[in-house]
C-alpha cells in the first residue's frame, strides 16, 4: 500500500508585531527623553593622570580661557531654591516661568541685572548671548553669593536625601555636596586664583580641579 504523502508548506514568520514593537519602543525614549542644555561656554581643560571624575551632586565653577567664571549646581529644585535665595538678597523678582526656566538651564555666566534677560533669551540664541562673566570683585562679589546659595541649598537636599533613605529603610547611596572648578587651560591664573580665594574666604577648603585623564608614562 503505498504511503500517502502530505503537502509541505514553507514556514512564514509574520514581522508586524516586532516592527509595531520597535516603533513603539522609539517612540517612548523620545518623549521620555530629555536633553541636556547646552554649556555657554566651552573650556579645554588641562590634562592630569588623576581619573577622578566629577561629582554627581556639585557645585560647579567653570572659568573660561578669556577669564570669564560662570556658575552651575545639579539639580532643578536645588536651582530654583538657590534663584530664591539671590532674588531676595539682590531684591529682583523673578515669574514662575523665569524659575521654571532657569532650573532646566545649563552654566550661567551674567551679572544679575542681566540675568532675566538672559532666562528670557531663546534658547537657540543663547550661545550668541554677550556673556560677561559673574562679577567677583571685591565690591561686588555675586559669585560669592552663588557659592553660598548653592552650598546652603545644596546641603539642605543632601540631608533631605539620607533622612528619606534612612526612613525607608533601604540602602541608598546619598552623595554629599561637593564643590568644583573646571578651568580652561590658557585661564588667566590670576582669575582661578581669586575663584579660589572666594571659595576660602567661605571656609570651603576641600574642592575638586576638573582636568582631563592621561595615561602616566608609567603605565
């Protein structure tokens, strides 16, 4: 009795799921996606063996090649209390739109007359902003006044932090506020020598100098 052959179909894998899959995938990163702003100025940094890299939570002084110093903290909520803090001291008010604004944004490298109209710029024009450095001179010095603002505020959320790891009961890595100064290689050193100076006259002796990693010849 001869056997009885059945029909052989070819195997067919249908990709509409996977394609609507990615698709959909795509779609999610980029609404989830937020973009870092962009830094007014950039710095080339010298270059060091250390391979310490920067802190997550700091205050950073960034000091550009033509001596201009600009001012940055981490943190949105941290940066709108520290935008407070010199409103109330410098008497500027500032919208709710102004402080929403200013918390997204990168380094800031104006005076405070100028800084509303700096928040108030687009974006897209703010590089082409004429920054002009934060004043620190000995009459008026307004970096001092960041640093400080940015040290009280910054600590406050770092203790806000370790008491809600330390209520939940989970062991969460918390870092402290750290301070540091990223300075462009051709700086004038008079200029870092006075960011210095007004990180002392704070009593702030522990700060990190931001460079760039080489190999030692060692190695």
């Amino acid at each position: 009795m001869p056997k009885i052959k059945m029909p052989r179909s070819s195997p067919s894998l249908d990709m509409t799921p996977m394609v609507d899959l990615a698709f959909l995938l795509v779609t999610f990163f980029i609404l989830t996606s937020s973009f870092r702003a962009p830094e007014p100025v950039q710095v080339i940094t010298p270059s060091s063996t250390s391979d310490k890299l920067m802190p997550e939570n700091a205050v950073l002084i960034t000091i550009s090649d033509s001596g201009k110093v600009f001012f940055n903290i981490n943190g949105s909520d941290v940066r709108i209390k520290v935008l407070e803090k010199m409103s109330q001291k410098y008497k500027i008010d500032f919208t709710k739109k102004e402080y929403e604004e200013f918390s997204g944004m990168a380094s800031i490298g104006v005076g405070m007359k100028n800084l509303k109209k700096f928040i108030n710029t687009e974006p897209a024009k703010r590089e082409k902003f004429k920054s002009t450095g934060i004043p620190m001179d000995s009459l008026n010095n307004q970096l001092r006044d960041w640093i400080q603002a940015g040290w009280i505020e910054g600590m406050t959320k770092y203790k806000e932090l370790k008491d809600q790891a330390k209520e939940s009961g989970k062991t969460v890595q918390v870092e402290p506020l750290r301070f540091a100064i990223k300075a462009d290689g051709k700086a004038n050193y008079i200029v870092v020598k006075e960011v210095i100076k007004t990180f002392t006259d704070l009593r702030i002796f522990r700060f990190n100098l931001l460079t760039n990693f080489e190999q030692s010849k060692d190695e």
